[in-house]
C-alpha cells in the first residue's frame, strides 16, 4: 500500500510521472495525494496487483494506459474535474466491475475500458457527446446499454465482442450507426433504433446471432455492406419508406430469415413476398426463400451479387422469362441448390448439361453441388465466379474448347477432382479459381495462359508438379502457397510479374527449372521451405 504525500520538501505534488510505477506488480493499494492534478501515460500501467486506487477531487487529467493492464483494479471512481476518459486507461483490467463518473465527462476515448471483462454495467454520464473506437469492446460481462442522449457520435466497434450484452437504447443525438458498433455481440436481442439515425454502418451488427427483429425508423436512409450479415435468428427486417440505399450481403448468413418487408410509399425499394427488390433497376436483392422451392419474382430483371446467400436450405432455384441478367457471386452460398429451372421464353438464361449459363459472355454461372459429372458446353467463354465452389462431389470435369477465362473462387473447395486438363485457349485464371482443392494431384496449363491470379492453387496439398507456360505474363501473390506435397517447378519461359509468396509453405519443393530467363526467386519462398531448394537454368 502506498500513500503518496502531498508535498515534497516545500512544494505540492501536483502530478505523478510518466511511467512512475509501471509494472509494480505487488502494489495493492494507492491512496493519491490531495494535490495531484496530472496522472501521466503509463503511471500504473501493469500494476497487476493494485486492487484499490483512491483519486483526490484535484485529479483534472488521466493520462492514456495510465491503468492499462491492472488485472486486479476492482473499481474506478473518476474525480469530478476529469472531462475525458483517455485512451486505453483502464485497457484490460480484467477485474474492473464498477465505474463511477462523479463529473461532466465529455468523451470516451478508445479502447478506453476495452477487454475490462468483469464490467457488467456501465452508466454513461449525460454530458458524453462522443465515444470512440473500441472503447468498450470485449466487455464480455456487459448487458445493458443506454446511450444518453447528448451523444452524437459513437465510432467504429465501440461496443464489438460484448458477448453477453443483450439490449441497447441508442441515443436520439446518433445520426449514423457506426461501422461494427455492435459486431460479434452474440447476446443481443433487442434494439431501439431512434428516429434521428439515417444510416446503419458496415457490419454494425455483424454476427448478432441472437438479433430476432429489425424495425428501422423513417429516416433512415442507407444500409452499408454486411451491416446485418451472420444475425442468424434474425426473422423480420422491416425497412422505412425513406429506404434508398443497401450495400452488398447486408443479409447473407441469416437463415432464419422470413420476411423483408418496406413500409408504403418507398419508391426505391420494395418486398414481393418477403424478398427486397430495387424498383429503379429491377433487381432482386435478397431472395428470402420460403420453401426448398423458390421462384424468382415476375418482373425482376437482374439477380444481385449474393442474392442468393440465405439460399442454405433451398433445392430448386426457378428463374423466369424476366430475368436476363445475373452478376458476379450471385450464388455465393448455394452449396444445397440441387437444380435450377430456367422457364422456356426466358432469351437468355438456359439450364444445359444440369449447369446454369447465360449468353451474356457466354458464361456457366453456376453448377448444382449435387452432381459427380460435368461436361461444359462447348459455347461456354468464361466460368463464372463461384460457378463451381464446394460442389465437393464433383468428380470428372469436361471443360469446354472455346473456355477463354475462368473466374475468381471458381472451383474453390472442389476436393473430389484429382486431375484437370485447361483448354489451350484459356488465357487468364482468377483468384483463388482452384482454391483448397486437396486432392488435386496434376494440373495441365495452356500454353496461352497471361495471367494466373492470387491463391489461385492454394493449398492444393496434393499437387507434386506443376509447368508454368512460356506465354506467362503475371503471376499474383501466393498462387501456390500450400501446396505441401509440390516437389517441382517449371517455367517455359520468363514472366514479367511474380509477386511475392509464389511457393511459401511447399515444404517439399526441391527444384525449380527455368527453361527460359531466369527470375529472382528471393520473395517467393516462406519459412514453410525447411529444406534448400535448387534452381536450374538453361540460359
């Protein structure tokens, strides 16, 4: 126990330093001195015994990570002068159950009271205008929040990871529910939304997996990108009539999804039997399926990028005669659909061979991950993205000879295919297009190939020899990073671009042959290479 002294030789002590009892791990207790003003950066840091700090009412200022890493401190009573709660004071304090603020703080600054784990209930003053990030994140013991309504500003993941919390009033000052404000805080059920927010952050409620409804108020305007995505008992949305904007997968990963419905009058959006439709471009963007069977609305047009990701539980997908246009990761967790229906006048989408295609481009876009056997049509230009991922049953594969492209993340998870001949007239393979596929023992490029894109065969575990083309133009970060069992590599010829990580973690990799320029190897190795390898070249 310490008590620090009021004056020394003379003079008060009107500040404790920088540092001053950084790590004192057998300090109990600290009674401050009645002068003190300041408490600087670090003062008790790591203190990790201190149980009990007592503050004068002088105490005007407290620096960042004063108490940072404190496990023991129980309770923290701030002075009345204090104004600001800086940032990372009270960092994982991992025992900290009460706070109390006798004073007008004005904000909370981040990671303020971040990883405080024992913290069950905190009451924020009236006076706080503004928190800022993380500063309550992981406060695992947390169950209750209502934000007072002086503030105006909450920022990015204040209140992420509060595992247990499980209701929130917002303040009616919060115009913009701020990116992962509430994301992973699996506990919450209940919301209140209040009239002056006009815009839900980026994964704002990201994996709230016990959020059973959502009934956003008039005046909001906008949805950002995954703002409800992971809320996986989430059963009714209900969006206002001033609705204009959704960013992408704003539902995916919520199964339990029954309903979207759009209150009268919204002239951008709207719900034809539960599923969200943009009126101006006619595209569906979240299908919400009632039954194994879902049909496409009569009238919509185009299919948005991860329409279909509630789809988990659907087996037959029917596209009618209005739909003419799909964009790129419609299907995008379709793993269960077993079969897609095409109605007859429909000019542009055809089911042939049991995979999905359209004219536009020629393009497979999806193949049901039902099948062992796929000959793709001869016509058939590009695989789309995603056309074949986890269709994990797929054992043979035809492909195509007027196959120019193959997409991103194409046949991501494909673990039955073994072996895969690519059409000589493929000049380009995107990211991650064989992603993952473990049982692939032997790959044949085209000599045609420009451009082979990042992860594009990574961690195909199986793989032990792999020839690079002469006409090689670009190859992207960590095209084979993984592959455990690859023992050689080959290059026809030299490659302009070779970003870094080309063969990290390919342990057994003995050899490289350059049968052409040689290239600089350096940054294409990881620490997964243990044993040296040798590089030959014939120039």
């Amino acid at each position: 126990r310490i008590v620090l002294p009021d004056t020394f030789n003379g003079k008060k002590i009107v500040g404790i330093s920088h540092g001053a009892f950084f790590g004192c791990s057998n300090l109990e207790e600290v009674v401050v001195g009645k002068h003190v003003e300041i408490i600087s950066t670090d003062a008790f840091r790591d203190c990790v015994g201190l149980k009990r700090v007592s503050f004068p009412d002088s105490v005007r200022r407290i620096d960042g990570r004063a108490f940072m890493g404190c496990l023991n401190l129980e309770m923290a009573v701030i002075p009345p002068a204090v104004k600001s709660i800086r940032p990372n004071v009270f960092f994982n304090c991992q025992k900290l159950k009460e706070v109390r603020f006798r004073g007008k703080v004005k904000n909370i600054w981040y990671g303020a009271f971040a990883g405080c784990r024992s913290l069950s209930k905190i009451d924020i003053p009236e006076s706080v205008s503004e928190i800022y990030p993380e500063a309550f994140r992981g406060c695992v013991s947390l169950r209750e929040v209502e934000l007072p309504d002086g503030i105006s500003n909450v920022q990015l993941g204040a209140f992420c990871n509060c595992t247990k919390l499980e209701r929130v009033k917002l303040s009616r000052g919060i115009r913009n529910i701020s990116p992962y404000m509430f994301a992973n805080c699996i506990s919450l059920k209940h919301i209140e939304i209040t009239s002056s927010v006009t815009n839900v952050g980026i994964g704002a409620f990201l994996d709230c997996s016990s959020l059973g409804l959502i009934e956003l108020p008039e005046g909001v305007v906008g949805i950002e990108e995954s703002a409800f995505q992971g809320c996986r008992a989430l059963r009714r949305v209900h969006l206002p009539s001033t609705f204009r904007s959704a960013g992408r997968h704003l539902f995916c990963g919520c199964p339990s999804l029954q309903e979207i419905s759009v209150a009268a009058g919204n002239e951008s959006f709207s719900s034809i039997e539960g599923s969200l439709i943009d009126i101006g471009t006619k595209t569906l963007v979240v299908a919400v399926p009632k039954s194994p069977r879902y049909v496409v609305p009569e009238g919509v047009e185009w299919i948005s990028g991860w329409a279909f990701c509630n789809c988990d539980g659907t087996e037959e997908i029917v596209f009618t005669h209005t739909v003419t246009n799909v964009l790129r990761k419609s299907f995008w967790q379709t793993e269960k659909v077993r079969r897609f229906v095409v109605e007859r006048d429909n000019p542009v989408l055809y089911v042939t061979n049991g995979v999905l295609c359209s004219k536009h481009g020629n393009t497979l876009l999806r193949c049901p991950p039902t099948l062992e056997r796929v000959i793709v049509p001869a016509e058939i230009q590009r695989i789309g993205d995603t056309a074949f991922a986890e269709c994990s049953r797929l054992r043979e594969l035809r492909l195509g000879p007027n196959l120019r492209e193959i997409g991103s993340d194409a046949f991501r998870y494909c673990e039955g295919l073994t072996s895969l001949e690519i059409p000589e007239g493929v000049t380009n393979i995107e990211h991650r297009a064989f992603y993952s596929n473990v049982n692939l023992r032997s790959v044949r490029l085209p000599s045609g190939l420009k451009k082979l894109g990042q992860c594009a065969f990574y961690e195909c575990a199986n793989l032990e020899k792999i020839v690079l083309p002469a006409g090689l133009e670009r190859i992207d970060a960590l095209a084979f990073k993984g592959c455990e069992k690859l023992k050689e590599a080959v290059f026809l010829g030299g490659v302009k671009k070779v970003d870094s990580g080309l063969f990290a973690d390919c342990p057994a990799l003995k050899r490289i042959r350059f049968l052409g320029p040689r290239l600089d190897t350096d940054s294409w190795f990881g620490e997964g290479n243990k044993t040296k390898v040798v590089i030959e070249s014939e120039r």
